[in-house]
C-alpha cells in the first residue's frame, strides 16, 4: 500500500479511469484496482475523476465553425530584428517600425538600435550577395534606377528577375558605352537593355527606400538580398525565389543566411 502514484504508468492510468468510469462496473471492483496496483482507493477514485475531466474537456464539441487558436510567442531580440527587417522591406521608417513592433510585440526598440541591427544585416548582407555565383545563365537587362536623386547601376536576368548587380554611383551616365562598361566591371555580359525589367524592379524597391532620408551601398545591398530570396507569389515563376531560378541553394528560411535564428526556433 506504501507504493507512490507516480509509479503508476500513464497507460495504467488509462485502464483504471476505463474502469472506475464504467456504467455496469462490478461491485467490489475498485477495492480489486487498489490491491493490484497497491494503493488507496482513494487513489483509484482520483484516477477515475481526472480520466473523467480530461474526457470531458477533450471530447466537448464546443462552439460550430472554424476557432481562431491563441498562439504564445517568445518576443527576443531575433523576432524583433526579424520584424524589424519584413518592415523596412515594405517601406515602413525607423521612427515607424519602433512604433509597430510596440503595437505588435509590446516592445518600442530605439531608433539607434533598429539603425545598428540594420547596418550589421547590411554588411552580412553585401558578404552573401557578393558570393554568389548562379548557376543558371540568362540573358541580362541593365538600366539606372534612381532614388533619391541618385542613380543607381542595376542588372537584371530577363528570366529569373535575379538582381545580379546593383550598385550607387555619385554622378549619372552619360552614353551607352560607359554603361556596358560597368556592366562588364561587374564580371557579366549585357545581352540586352529592357525598360520593363527597370519598370518592375523600380516599383519594388521605391517602397523599400521610402522610408530613408538617404540610401548607401548597403541598403541596396539589404534590397538585392531580400528581393533574390523572396519566392515569387504568382506568375509562372510562384513559389520560386529569384535566386533559386539562377540555380542557388538556399535554407528554409534565408533570412538566416543573416545570422538570424530560422523562425521555428522562434
């Protein structure tokens, strides 16, 4: 009788609740439950009484129609920079994302701080861009992007709509030769000039770098990452990223290529 209840298997448990809950269970049954398994039958009625609850409360259909779930979330310094980086994608300002993520997480970062994390996933950023090396050849489309005033030197794949270059420069290009030299300058062969690939490139990275005062090399590089790691959402090429389609390997979540934890660690 002196045995203790955790030494009673979770399967036992199971069988003693089946029992004790029976509408025809046999007289004397309970006492023959609390001498095999040595213990009060005290015990056994608790057993029985739980088994009961947890029945209940799984078996309870409730309300019709889908629920929505609560779901907890851990707030630590990779959702926040997560978040931080999704907002700055989509255009929002610093002074703005400190605002949405204490909305949304109960947490207002400092400006400096989204500044920092931002400059440290540009420099990793601009290190993983530039060691790429696609697989898949294409043809290419070039143009000047400007923001801010100041144009930028974009390469574009026709195909895969991979960025393969897009880098500032302080004073415009003046004819088509110069161009294609620094086109060339950045290791690729221009094989065509599209003003639609610039069209379809510049409405994605406008939102990008709205909420800048100012842009440098490594905000585009920020861009470059997040636009060839990004699965497309529709077309012919949904469900694939940019850099997938030029043959690159990328994780399940390549927003860890930038030192952040994969999301379901999160």
């Amino acid at each position: 009788m002196g045995a203790r209840r955790e030494d009673i298997t979770c399967e036992q448990r199971m069988q003693i609740a089946v029992e004790v809950l029976k509408s025809n269970r046999e007289h004397g049954r309970v006492v023959e439950l609390a001498r095999s398994h040595k213990v009060w039958r005290k015990t056994i009625y608790e057993i029985g009484a739980k088994g009961k609850e947890l029945l209940f409360e799984g078996l309870n259909p409730g309300q019709h129609g889908p629920q929505v779930g609560e779901k907890l979330i851990a707030v630590n310094r990779d959702r926040r920079v997560r978040a931080s980086v999704v907002l700055t994608e989509v255009g929002v300002s610093q002074r703005e994302i400190s605002f949405c993520l204490g909305e949304r997480l109960d947490t207002s970062p400092s400006v400096g701080w989204i500044n920092g994390e931002r400059d440290r996933l540009e420099r990793a950023a601009a290190v993983i861009t530039r060691a790429w090396q696609p697989e898949i050849g294409e043809s290419l489309a070039g143009d000047e992007i400007y923001a801010h005033g100041q144009p930028d030197l974009l390469v574009v794949g026709n195909e895969s709509l991979d960025i393969y270059g897009l880098s500032r420069h302080t004073g415009q290009l003046q004819d088509v030769k110069a161009r294609i030299s620094q086109l060339q300058a950045l290791g690729q062969q221009l094989q065509s000039w599209s003003g639609r690939i610039y069209q379809c490139i510049n409405s994605l990275l406008r939102p990008f770098l709205a909420g800048r005062k100012q842009t440098d090399q490594g905000c585009l590089e920020l861009f470059r990452f997040l636009h060839n790691v990004r699965p497309f959402q529709r077309g012919k090429r949904a469900g694939f990223s940019p850099a997938q389609l030029v043959g690159l390997d990328l994780p399940d979540d390549p927003l860890s290529l930038l030192g952040l934890k994969p999301k379901v660690l999160l």
